[in-house]
C-alpha cells in the first residue's frame, strides 16, 4: 500500500508541474578557436554576435563542476533564435570523436531553418564543409508527416552536427513560410539521440513540462542518406515549449544505438552541448529532478549572474541518456 501511494504522489506531482519551462533559450557549444567559429557562424550560415564575455570563478567552476576555467562565451542570433558558443581558455577538454556516428546517443545538433535548400546548399559548398549526408535529402511520401521537407547533415569546423532544413507548405512553423528575402531564417529545433522514448518523456515532458507535439516514424533509403546510417530507421518526437526552438528525440530503431554517450563527459568536452531553458521557478525543478535521481552537472543550485549583471539561479542536469540541460531562472510568476 506505501509503495502504491508513493507511485500516485509521484504521478501527481510530475503531472501538476507541466510547462514549467518558459522557453527554449538556446542551445549552446563548446569550440576550440572561437575566432574561427564566429566566422563560420557569420560568413557561412548569416549569424549575427550578440554579446561576448568572459566567465570565471567560483559560481562558473560549480554550476559547470569543472574546477580552474576561464570561459569565453559568445551569443550569436539568426532570425529569433540563439546559440552560445563556449571557448575554454583554461581546462581545455576533448575533442569529437572522428569515427562519431548519427546513432550515437552523444549525437545532437541544431536544425537551421533555409528559404531555398539549393541556395543554401551551394553556400555550403563554396567553404567546403565537411558532409554527413551524401546530399540534401528530399523526404518521400512514404513518411507522411515529414513528406516534401529537404533536409542536409554536415559538420561545422569543430565537428559539431548541423542540418539545413527546408519546410514546404505545410510543413513547419507557419513563420518558415516568409524569409524576407533571407536564405538562413533562424532555428527550428534541436535533435537529441535517445536511447527509450518513453523514459526521456519523463524527462522532458513530465517534469520541464515541454509539450509533444507530434510522433514521425522514418525509414527509407531518403532517410538513411539524411543521416549516413545504412538502413536507418527512426521513431521521431517533437516537444516544444511556449516559446523558442523545439527538442526533437531520434530513436534509432534500426540498427539500434551507437555508442552510449561517455559518462566521463565534462561541461568542456566539444561534444557537450547543452540545451538552454528559462523557468519561472529554478529551485522547485532541481528538487524534483534531484528527487526522481537524475545526475547534475552543476555542485548545487548555483547563484549566478546573467549579461545584463543581474543575479538569478542556475544548474545544469543530465537527461536519461546523458545530454545537458542548462536550468536558468527568469523570475517566479
């Protein structure tokens, strides 16, 4: 009877704590030579700085548990969304695996939004980005709900996975239909490999409140040259908050998980990214995630300060499978 009444409390508090997260703030990097990536990010893909400072001392060591950093942090903008690019200049970490595949449970990256896919592609090509897709993908009517969308996976100077994304009329947000003019219009969302769908709904939808969207099961040889996984074939999930890019969960169905992500992972690893959430109430989600047993990055719930100087809490959790997620406080409701 105890047992049955703590998995009904249990039930009933994850279900009153839904859409907590205010917004998807952005999704954040760590780079090797910043210099060279805000070039890319401005020349290539039309991102636009924001701001750029540096963080160091003891509220920065305990909220990214990395002791002796110095970190340059660079905001970059294209259309409504951000990324933050993270340089460390002291305690300096490892670098993306070569042999990293599109089924690894480390992969993640950012679905960059474009008016014309052979504009954009052709961009591309001038700078000679490394490819991941053989070529961008036009998705068949065999998978209703991604049908006519272009897509194309390729690596930015550090490795990182990025996608060209193309939404055909309808498909997408409806704010992808009008570009202004623009070739690179913002960010749609950001994928993350899972290893059970279900377990990081927990995660992303039980306790940060994200909502889901909507379910893509995708297959087919469009699908495998997408990814460059040889007889891919995945469940997809959307999950959005009010506000900002969406979180998409890859399931590899077929042929299963790569590698699992390193549980040696440290918040300078290159292929630590860290998704970005503003919550109204920071204190009352570390509990929860600190109850339910999830890993923390951070040593606490950390006092920091944003740009603008003003004081705010923080910390950073790991998911089901290991990706960050950075939990910043905006002010309570």
């Amino acid at each position: 009877m105890k047992k049955f009444l703590f998995i009904l409390f249990s039930f009933c508090l994850l279900f009153v704590v839904k859409a907590q997260v205010k917004r998807v703030d952005a999704v954040s990097m760590v780079v090797r030579d910043m210099d060279r990536s805000i070039q890319f990010y401005s020349n290539v893909l039309h991102f636009k700085k924001r701001s750029d400072v540096e963080l160091a001392g003891e509220p920065w060591e305990k909220l990214y548990g990395v002791f002796g950093l110095r970190i340059r942090r660079v905001r970059m903008q294209l259309g409504e969304e951000a990324i933050e690019l993270h340089s460390y200049l002291t305690a300096g970490g490892r670098s993306i695996p070569e042999d990293a595949q599109s089924n690894d449970l480390a992969f993640q990256h950012i679905a960059i939004v474009v008016s014309n896919m052979d504009s954009a592609y052709a961009a591309l090509r001038r700078v000679g980005v490394t490819y991941v897709s053989t070529g961008p993908q036009t998705l068949p009517p065999s998978i209703p709900a991604a049908a006519g969308i272009k897509a194309f996976y390729f690596h930015d100077p550090d490795q990182h996975y990025l996608e060209l994304i193309y939404f055909p009329k309808g498909k997408g947000q409806e704010k992808w239909q009008h570009s202004d003019g623009e070739i690179f219009l913002g960010i749609d969302h950001t994928a993350i490999g899972v290893s059970n769908t279900v377990q990081s709904h927990r995660f992303y939808n039980n306790i940060l409140g994200l909502e889901r969207k909507g379910d893509s099961w995708n297959k087919g040889n469009e699908q495998a040259h997408l990814n460059n996984v040889e007889g891919a074939s995945l469940h997809i999930t959307g999950y959005r908050s009010p506000d900002g890019p969406g979180v998409e969960f890859l399931q590899y169905l077929y042929p299963g998980l790569g590698r699992k992500y390193p549980v040696d992972t440290r918040a300078n690893d290159l292929w630590n990214w860290q998704t970005i959430v503003l919550v109204p109430d920071a204190e009352k989600i570390f509990q929860q995630l600190k109850a339910a047993r999830y890993r923390f990055v951070s040593k606490g719930l950390v006092q920091i300060q944003d740009d603008e100087k003003r004081s705010c809490k923080a910390f950073v959790v790991r998911d089901p499978d290991g990706h960050a997620v950075k939990v910043i406080e905006v002010g309570k409701e």
